[in-house]
C-alpha cells in the first residue's frame, strides 16, 4: 500500500493505517529527536509523543511531504521535552566503568558487526558531533539536523519548520561553520580516516 | 568571510546554486584561497555529521488505541439515548427532592402566615418603645440622684426620685412586651399542636409531583442506561 493511501486511511480514523507509517518512519523520527535532544531515553519518549499528536492532527495534513510534516511534529515534540527538561533538570543515567567513573560512551549501544577498535572510533566521532550540537543554538541545530544527518532539502527543511528558504540557507551555513570550529577542538581526538575526509585540517 | 558568501558557499555545497552563481564561485574559488578554506570546511563539517551512525528506534513507537483515546464508532441513536437517560435521571431527581422537600417548605412557611398578628408585631413594639420612653429618663434620674447625695439615707434619695411614676410605667412596659411574646408562644402552641395534622394531610393524599412520574423517569433512565451499555458494547465486540 502506497504513503499517500495510507496516510488517506489514518485520516479517517483507521489506526493501523497509521502504524504502517509508524513503522517507516519511527528510525527517523528517533534519530531525529536523539541529535536535537542528546539523549536516548527522551528521543525515545519525544519520539512517542510525537507519534500521538501525529495521529491526532493528522486531519490537518494538506498534502506535500509528509516527512517534512512529521519532522515539525517531532521538533515540536523536542521541544517540549527541552522545556520540560529545563523545569526539571535529570542527571543521566550513564553506566560506571571498573574504576567507579561514569563511561562517556555507553557499550550496550555497541554495533557488533565493528571490531572494538571501530567501535571506539565511532564512538569517539559521535561523541565529538554530539557535543558540538548540544552547544548549537537550538534553531541551528534543527536545521543542520534535518538537512545533513536526515538528508532533506532545503524546501523540505524550510516546510517543516515554517521559516523562509533564505532563513534556512543562513542558518544552514552558521551552523556548518560553528560545528567545523567546534569539532577542530576534537581534531587530536579524531581518527585520521575522519580528519583527512572532507579537507578536515588543521588551520 | 562574509555573511552572504558563506551563505552561498553552503548552497553550492549542497547544489542549491543557480548555474550562473555556480561558474560565478567557481571562478572567485580559483583566485580566492580564503574562500576554498571556508568551503573545505563547511564540507568537512557536513561529511562529519553524515558519518553519524543511524540509530535503530529502540522500540517500535507503533500506537495502541487507548494512547489515542480512540472509541469505537457507535450508532447514530446513542446521543439520543445519552440525551433522555440524562434528562430522566435529572427530573428523576428533581421530582424526588422537591416532594422531599415540600411540606418542609409548607411547614416552614404556614407559622408566619398562621400567626395572624404576625405583620401587626412591629406596630405593637413601636408602640411599646414609645410607651417606655419617658419612663427612660425617670429611671436614668434615680441613680444620678443617688450619686448626688451620697451621704444622705437611701430611703431620701428615693424620696426624691420620682419613683412612684417611673416604677409603675416600667412595670407596665416590661408587661407590656410580655404580652406579645405570650401571645407568639400561645400561637405557636396552637400551630404545633395543629403542624401532626397539616403533615399527614400534605404527604397522605397527594405529593407535589404524582409519585407516577417519578417511576416513569426511573424506568426511562435506568432503560436508557442499560441500552447505552448494550450499544458499547456490541460496537466494541464489533471493532475488535
């Protein structure tokens, strides 16, 4: 059954329907709210709320991407969660290494088709861009979000978050250089097959 | 680095440039090093961010109908079942309580009416406070007096006093305002005594609403509610 059927049916109410375009989508929509939020567990609970409101709104769906309109759902989503965070401020549950200090990058989310010394590597790459978004102003960091790590373009960007194509060129732009100046703090830190890809140098 | 090329250095990256702007950067890119830095860079960082490993959702986010508060869709006649179940249970209730309530109303209201001299007691206290009025100021001159001539024998000082007018008028006032009072209480001795009579005479042959009605808003609501219950139920079997 094809996107726009589906969406059809989950407009008059039908429910598994919707859950098709769950299943398509929940990857997205997840990493999406992991990279804006940083953290597993309120990606997970924004990612849901965002779902539900989906559900509920999506008589309101007017056509074009639906993936756009999914994406301003769970930005919305994300930031009540940031809003709710700020009112009550958690302190992450991260597991202890042998010598009693908290690992930075947890194991248990460990690809076991990498040998250790990949997996570290990643690791430390996700670790580096992570923290490098945390500091981006929070509407820089949605665009970069959805436009390099979900790959959508700039009219799609622009449709999900409801501000001009210019706008999101500008911050497009602000945001890549902001990340390039942060991550060349983590330059030693990099592996060379990161550094050199992508005229990653130092300056 | 201006605002304006960084901006168009990030499009080109992505392609989003016009061709003419394109062979424009493309020829300002040869000439200007400074701008090949900033577009190794915006590259750089954008390689960087798509490198990020691609999280699995950690569960399926897939909704259940009770997270969307969804019901099952029910026939057209349930609103109008909602609607009479809710208007019999209210006048059920309604009628239940004013027939509760009447002859305490009644009863409540009939002494005041049954007291008769009721609307005459305010002339009758008037009268008495003008009655006792001058006696006020007699009385009042007595213990002035009393004070004046302390070391004299109390029996000159009441000499003096005009006791034998003021005395007799406060005795008439203070009988006179006794009198109503026994006249109140003797009138509601009778009420009491006729209240038994007045009860059973409202509640035995006919309560304000005919006690029919109220049966007849039992039954419609408790019919009503049990066909909502079927309705819900045969819609949620259905559903499922």
């Amino acid at each position: 059954m094809n996107e726009q059927t589906l969406i059809a049916d989950a407009q008059h109410g039908n429910l598994d329907a919707f859950n098709s375009l769950v299943l398509h989508y929940q990857d997205s929509v997840f990493n999406t709210a992991l990279r804006i939020l940083g953290d597993e567990d309120q990606a997970a609970d924004a990612s849901q709320e965002a779902f539900i409101s989906a559900f509920k709104s999506i008589s309101s769906f007017r056509g074009g991407s639906f993936k756009a309109w999914l994406m301003r759902t769970v930005t919305n989503a994300c930031y009540d969660e940031l809003r709710r965070k700020k009112r009550r401020p958690t302190t992450p549950l991260e597991p202890d290494t042998d010598d009693g200090e908290e690992m930075d990058s947890p194991r248990w989310l460990a690809d076991p088709n990498m040998t250790p010394d990949q997996q570290l590597e990643a690791d430390e790459v996700e670790h580096a861009i992570q923290h490098c978004l945390d500091n981006l102003p929070l509407e820089f960091k949605t665009v970069v979000v959805m436009a390099d790590i979900q790959g959508m373009d700039y009219i799609e960007v622009a449709a999900a978050i409801r501000v001009p194509l210019g706008t999101i060129k500008s911050r497009l732009a602000r945001a890549r250089l902001r990340l390039r100046e942060c991550l060349q703090g983590f330059a030693e830190l990099l592996p060379a097959s990161y550094r050199l890809e992508g005229g990653m140098k130092a300056q | 680095m201006n605002q304006r090329d960084l901006e168009i250095l990030s499009s080109y990256l992505d392609g989003q440039l016009s061709p003419s702007d394109s062979t424009r950067l493309e020829s300002r890119l040869q000439s200007d090093p400074e701008l090949v830095s900033v577009l190794d860079d915006l590259r750089a960082a954008r390689t960087l961010l798509r490198k990020l490993p691609r999280r699995r959702a950690p569960r399926n986010f897939t909704l259940t109908r009770k997270m969307v508060g969804l019901n099952p869709p029910l026939p057209r006649a349930y609103p109008a079942f909602r609607f009479a179940t809710v208007v019999a249970t209210l006048l059920f209730f309604f009628t239940f309580g004013l027939n509760a309530l009447a002859p305490q109303i009644l009863q409540s209201q009939s002494p005041a009416f049954g007291m008769g001299g009721g609307a005459d007691a305010p002339a009758e206290s008037e009268l008495f406070s003008q009655q006792a009025a001058p006696a006020m100021p007699a009385a009042t001159e007595a213990p002035a007096l009393a004070e004046a001539a302390p070391t004299e024998a109390p029996i000159s000082a009441a000499d003096l006093a005009p006791q034998p007018t003021a005395i007799p008028s406060s005795e008439d006032t203070a009988r006179a305002i006794e009198t109503p009072v026994e006249k109140n209480a003797e009138a509601g001795n009778v009420e009491i005594q006729n209240q038994p009579q007045v009860v059973d005479e409202a509640q035995r042959p006919a309560p304000f609403i005919p006690s029919v009605w109220l049966t007849v808003f039992a039954v419609v609501a408790m019919l009503g509610a049990i066909f909502m219950a079927l309705m819900r139920r045969s819609s949620m079997s259905r559903w499922k």
